[in-house]
C-alpha cells in the first residue's frame, strides 16, 4: 500500500495548533507603500482557520 501524502502547498501555509490551524494573513507581501500604517499593524499576526474550512484542511494533511 502506498504512504499518503500531504498537499505539500497546505503543509506550507498551515500550522495546526491545539485548536485547528493557523495561516499567515494575505495582503502583506508587496505594494506596501499605499497601505496605512494600521492596516499594515494589524495584518501582522496570524489568523486562525475558519471552522467550516478545517475538515478541508485536515484531508490535505492527513498525517498532521
């Protein structure tokens, strides 16, 4: 039987936590010139996943 693989684009972008997983937030690679300071600020941190999408992320990574 072969091993199962994890959707190595999903194991990239998600970090799972004790709670489901967490992703860093988009918008914050380029063109941060036009950006204002407070959003730049408040798009630091990382999110959590939605609920509803958690059981589409655990089937691209099975092993986690």
């Amino acid at each position: 039987m072969p091993k199962i693989k994890s959707n190595s684009g999903a194991r990239k972008r998600f970090k799972p936590t004790a709670k489901g997983f967490k992703h860093k937030q988009s918008f914050r690679s380029h063109i941060l010139t036009k950006k204002s300071p407070k959003r730049k600020r408040q798009l630091r941190g990382m999110q959590m996943i939605a609920a509803a999408d958690v059981p589409l992320i655990k089937r691209m990574l099975p092993t986690v």
